[in-house]
C-alpha cells in the first residue's frame, strides 16, 4: 500500500506545487527546486521521506521568516484543494510545520488548523502534544466544537496514543484521561468522518487500557444508533482477543450449544496459493446471536506460531445448521511473509476456539 501511495508524489506533482508557489513567490526558484527533490535517490524514497525531502526543500528556496513562509504555502494548498488532489498530498505542508515551527506554537497551531481542511495534520500536532501537552489538548478542546467536521477530526485523530505511521504518545497510552475528554465532546459527533475517529481512538486505548474501553461502551451502549457503532468498533481488539466482559454486551454470550462439523481443508499448499476450507454449524435449537471468526496460526522466522484472527459473520442465525466456506490467500505481502512449515486454522465462536487442525505450507520456489 505505501508503495502505490507515495508515487502520489509523483515528477508531476512537484512540477505542479513548484509552478503554484512561484505564483505567489515570484522568486520561487522553480526548476531548481524540481531538480533538488527528483535526484537520483528519489524513487528509493518512501512516502513519509518523500513528504519531508519536500518540507526541507521548501525552506531551503522559500527564505524568508516562518510567519511569511507559512503564508505563501496556505495559498498553494488552497489550490491543490481546488484541483481535488488526494489529502495526502497536502499533508506535506504539515509536514513543513512540525518540522521547522516547534518553536513558534501560536502561528504553528493556526497553521495546522488550516492546513488540516480537506486533508489531515494529524501527524504534524503530535509533536506540539508532546512539547506542548496542556496548551495542545486546550486547543483540542476547541477544535472539538469547530463547525468544520475536518477541524473536530483533528482533536481526536491527533491524540489517539498508537496512530498509524506516527510516533506514539506514551503519555496517553499510561494515561488517556485527557483524551477521554475529547472524546466525551465528540461522541455524539454527527459526522461518520468524526465517528469513525472516536472509535479509532477508543481501539488504540484499548490495546493498553481495556478496562477503560470496557467501562465507556457500558456507560454508552444502548444510547443512539450512531454512538453504538461508535462502541463496537472501538471494541473491535476486544472481541477479536475474545474479552470475556466486551463479548456479552454485544450479546456474544454462551456458544457451548454450538457444534462444529465437517471442517475441511486441504492439509497442504504452496506459497501463493488460497488456503480454502468449509464448516458447518449446528444446533439443536437455532444457532442465536453469534461471532464467527477463524485464526490462522502462521509460522514464523524462529519457528513459533502467531495467531492471527480474521471476520467471519457476526449476527442472529435463526437457523439451526448454517455452512460457510473462506479462502485465505498465502501470497507474501509487504506486511506479512510467509514461512515453510506447519501451520494452524482454528474456529472460533463467541470468542471461543472450537475446533483447530493443521495444514502444511510448501516453499515451491527452490
């Protein structure tokens, strides 16, 4: 994925920022600044190094004090909106704000509000949290009441403690009550943009404080339809670790009526092939309210094994004997690779393994 997003960076996309910020920098050195980004080590570069090979590029030809400098890159970001470029793209002007305006909180902050409309400087606030803990997360707070569904986003986006390709914040992975505030603000957000940002959140707390998860979706399930999308989603580590507490308010309660039979499968296969198996559940009254997951149990570099859980369904089966058949794909990725050896798939009803067999992967490429 990251190797088809940064070519968003593309000798075009320079060529086009270049020739806007000469628009309102008439001693924008235009060629010269497409010439010092497409060197020769360009195309190793991946998309985050892209992004900051550009922020620095941009100081080094625009040379003139922060406050001017942040001026002229708002009115070519304005125009990259009006192209309908990608976000991402954008996201090199925050990128130029983390880098080069730690030092000047107050024109950096109005920076990143503007820049993060129609885009994300979700990356960039980062650092001013860490620098600027107490003054960043007032700022949050106020944001979180911004008519700009982009703007509210931020305030959660920005602190969640484990974001995506950003760097932690320890800080609320130890202690996220100052996140929660945020998030007791937003909850009730109208914007599935904003709502989805919530539970992102609340799953990142999750992962080191579950029983602070726990305790929100009792506290919230049952209130609006928006907020108890909000809480399953968030919940969503819980259940796929099968929590004992987070299962039963999803009504995902007791499985042991259910029985599993004819789980079948081929017991070898070759890199790059689809794992395909099939099973069926049965009863002997209707199935009722149930999560069906499956784990594979991959093989790894030292020889253990780390389980993996994928979706199946989750809803009310008023059957008593439903079938299913899944394939999972053994091709080597860029954020899994696949060892010889012998391998595990398990089902998994209610958050309970039910029944686990082997299967063996070949390395056919010697």
């Amino acid at each position: 994925m990251a190797e088809q997003l940064k070519e968003l960076f593309s000798k075009d996309f320079i060529e086009f920022i270049a020739l806007k910020t000469k628009e309102y920098y008439p001693s924008f050195e235009a060629k010269n600044f497409q010439k010092t980004i497409i060197n020769d080590n360009w195309k190793n570069l991946e998309l985050k190094e892209r992004m900051r090979l550009i922020a620095v590029v941009f100081n080094d030809f625009i040379p003139l004090s922060y406050p001017e400098q942040l001026e002229i890159l708002k009115k070519v970001k304005i125009d990259l909106s009006y192209e309908d470029s990608m976000g991402l793209q954008s996201m090199i002007f925050q990128d130029f704000v983390e880098v080069f305006g730690l030092d000047d909180y107050d024109n950096s902050i109005k920076a990143l509000e503007s820049f993060t409309i129609d885009s994300s400087s979700e990356f960039a606030i980062r650092q001013f949290i860490l620098k600027y803990e107490d003054k960043t997360m007032s700022q949050m707070h106020t944001w979180a009441l911004s008519e700009n569904e982009h703007i509210r986003r931020l305030a959660t986006e920005g602190c969640r403690p484990r974001l995506p390709w950003a760097i932690a914040l320890p800080i609320f992975k130890n202690d996220p009550s100052k996140v929660l505030e945020i998030i007791e603000v937003l909850k009730f957000d109208k914007s599935k943009y904003v709502q989805k940002s919530v539970a992102n959140n609340l799953n990142d707390i999750s992962k080191d404080n579950a029983q602070i998860v726990i305790d929100f979706v009792k506290n919230n399930l049952g209130q609006t339809k928006d907020l108890d999308w909000i809480c399953k989603h968030a919940s969503r580590t819980l259940l796929k670790k099968g929590d004992k507490q987070i299962l039963p308010l999803f009504g995902f309660g007791d499985s042991s009526h259910v029985n599993i039979t004819n789980l079948q499968y081929h017991d070898s296969l070759s890199f790059g092939d689809d794992f395909i198996f099939d099973f069926t559940l049965n009863s002997e009254d209707n199935l009722g309210n149930l999560r069906v997951e499956y784990g594979i149990h991959y093989k790894k570099a030292n020889g253990s094994h780390s389980k993996k859980v994928f979706m199946i369904s989750q809803n009310n089966i008023n059957e008593k004997e439903k079938s299913f058949r899944k394939k999972q794909s053994f091709k080597n990725m860029t954020t899994r690779k696949h060892y010889s050896g012998e391998h595990y798939i398990s089902i998994i009803i209610n958050g309970i393994e039910k029944e686990k067999g082997s299967f063996y992967l070949n390395d056919t490429s010697n």
